[in-house]
C-alpha cells in the first residue's frame, strides 16, 4: 500500500516537473517569437530613416540646383539688361 502511494506520489512529480518544462519552453519560444519580431521591427525602421535621408539629400540636390539656376538666371537677366541700356545708350 504505502509503495503504490510512494509510486503515485513520484507520478505525481515527475508530471508537474514535465508541465514545467513544457511551459518553460513555451515561454522561451514566445521570447524568441518577440525578439525576432522586435528585430524584424527596428530592422524596418533602420531602412525607413535611411529612405528617409535619401529623399532628404535628393531635395536637398534640387533645392540648391534650383537655386543655382535661379542665380544664373538673375546674372543673365542683368547682363541683358546692361547690355540693352548699352546698345540704347550708343
């Protein structure tokens, strides 16, 4: 009698001792799940910014081609002018 309850008892444990490691490893396998997701997640945030400071440059790049260009267009716009007063002036 007392060893079937000795044997039940050691049932008893050697079951709770699996429960434990199979929730151990379910929560370990829900970790890594997180990890992998939050790496996933700032691995896209990283490309985002640098999306982001490609499009920056680009307008950047317009922006002072625009102004160059703006600026050559007032420097010719002046010399015409000068050159008009010059030939009106002769």
């Amino acid at each position: 009698m007392r060893e079937v309850e000795v044997a039940q008892q050691n049932r008893t444990r050697a079951v709770a001792i699996e429960q434990e490691r199979v929730n151990r490893a379910r929560e370990l396998e829900i970790v890594a799940r997180e990890r992998e997701v939050e790496l996933q997640r700032i691995e896209k945030e990283k490309a985002l910014e640098e999306e982001r400071k490609n499009i920056s440059n680009v307008i950047r790049e317009r922006v002072a081609v625009e102004k160059r260009s703006h600026k050559k267009k007032s420097v010719l716009k002046k010399y015409v002018k000068s050159q008009k007063l010059s030939v009106c002036a002769k």
